[in-house]
C-alpha cells in the first residue's frame, strides 16, 4: 500500500497557508471587481448558447481522450458538463495542453480552461484563476524493474535521466530543484511512459491524478512519493482576464459545486478525492 506523507491514500493533501492565502487573496480581489464589468464573454456565451471549454486531451482521470472509444472521461468532463448546465449552454471542446495553455487562452480559442491548471506564479501573469478546487504535490513514476531510482533520494544523483512533460509544472520545479541528475523535457509526439519504457530515462514526474490512473493501467509502473511535502500546488480553471464578470461566474461555479457536493462526487467517480479542496 502507498503511503502519502505518511498518511493512507485518501488522505487530505496540504496546500502550504502561505501560498494558499496569496492565491484565494488574489481570486477574491477579482472578483470583487466584477459587478463593474461588462459581462463579454457571458453575453456571448448566452448568446450562443454555447461555452467553449480547453482540455488537454492527455491528462488521465482529468480530461482524457479514451483512445478506444474516443470518447472524453475525467473529472473535469464530469465538471465542465455541470457548467454546460448551469449556464444552460452546450459545451464545446477545445483540444489544448499545458504548452499551449496561455496562448489558447488569451486568444480566445476557448472561454475557460478546464483540466487542472497548476496556478503557477509564471501563469498567474497571463491568466487569471478560479478559486482552487484541487491540488497535488509531485510523484515519480518508474519500472518496478529499475535498479538505478529505487526510492525518492535515488532520483537527484548523478547520472539519473529525469523525463517532464514540457509545459507542466513540473517542468520549472524540477528544473529549480534538480542539482546532480540531468533533466529531459519531452514533448509530442514522444510521451513519458515510451521513453521510460525504452530506458531513455530512469524516471518521470508526474501529479496525483496523472499517476494514479497510470498505475490502474500500466502493470509495470512504480510509483514513488516523496517522504515529505515537496511542491504542493493548487488547480483552479483559468480564464482570459480584462473581463471579471465572467471569472465571478467561474468562480461562483466552483464555489456552488463545492458547496452542493458535485465536485467531491466527480472526484470520487475518478480517484480524485483525495486531492479535493474543500474551502
């Protein structure tokens, strides 16, 4: 059994209150704001009766292309439906990824970006969030073959090739954080289960919900949690800013759905609970 800062799995996991406290402090002052803003993006959203909603299509138990079906599955599927919903408008996706992410969003290719964005200080300067729904800290994923990264200290050692996906956040921490081994972005069309597979890396990073649904699928993956808290990070959906109206209409969905249990029954479908912020 995998234990996570020495609790069970299905433990809470902690947001640091420093970084927790800045982020709702910045999401509350936007919203604030907004009764005296145009609703841009509501009236058209209204108008159209449609709400375009980026994914990335990759992101297992949050925004997942099933390649067998085709079909989307994933907690943020389950969410953006109830915002299709709420809003009485169909929702139409918008194939994105975490490289993409701010272009996509300021561009307005899509009017919210649902698949569990990192608020990151570097997407903060770009973006403007809802109020954190989840959060995870960083997971390793390896073979249970490997001799070279057996336990979480293995990783940062001389000689050890460490895979992120580019543009995920794990991208700048590992890169902050790495002082001995050698870290290897990868980018499509190569992935970081083949390049594992193929031993052209030792190890991956990865989130909770990334990993987990990669360990429900892949009968060779080990995963490796760090032994303490390393680099907690909430989620929330991102929004163009300039128009505060509609991040208070993602906000209060959030908030609602919070509030109502429709995120914790979305979670619970996927394995996500754990990582649900309930505040």
């Amino acid at each position: 059994m995998v234990k996570i800062y020495g609790t069970e799995r299905g433990a809470a996991l902690p947001v640091p209150a420093k970084m927790l406290g800045w982020v709702c402090a910045m999401v509350i002052g936007w919203a604030a704001s907004g009764a005296a803003t145009a609703a841009g993006v509501l009236d058209r959203v209204r108008a159209k009766e449609t709400v375009r909603v980026c994914i990335w299509p990759d992101y297992f138990g949050v925004s997942h292309r099933n390649p067998n079906t085709q079909q989307l599955e994933g907690v943020d599927i389950d969410l953006s439906v109830e915002l299709g919903k709420d809003l009485k408008a169909k929702v139409q996706y918008v194939d994105s990824s975490f490289a993409t992410l701010v272009d996509d969003v300021t561009a307005e290719r899509c009017d919210v970006a649902m698949f569990a964005v990192g608020m990151l200080p570097q997407r903060l300067q770009h973006l403007k969030f809802s109020r954190p729904y989840m959060q995870s800290d960083i997971y390793a994923i390896t073979t249970k073959s490997n001799r070279t990264v057996r336990q979480w200290s293995d990783i940062d050692q001389p000689g050890v090739l460490v895979g992120v996906q580019g543009g995920t956040f794990m991208e700048p921490v590992m890169k902050a954080k790495l002082t001995q081994a050698e870290m290897l972005v990868i980018k499509p069309p190569q992935t970081r289960e083949r390049e594992l597979e193929a031993g052209r890396i030792d190890v991956f990073m990865t989130d909770f919900p990334y990993s987990r649904r990669l360990l429900s699928n892949a009968d060779w993956a080990k995963l490796i949690a760090p032994p303490t808290p390393f680099s907690v990070l909430p989620y929330g959906y991102a929004v163009k800013p300039g128009d505060e109206a509609w991040l208070a209409v993602i906000d209060g969905f959030v908030a609602r759905i919070k509030k109502d249990g429709r995120l914790r029954t979305a979670a619970t479908r996927h394995g996500l609970l754990p990582i649900v912020v309930n505040d």
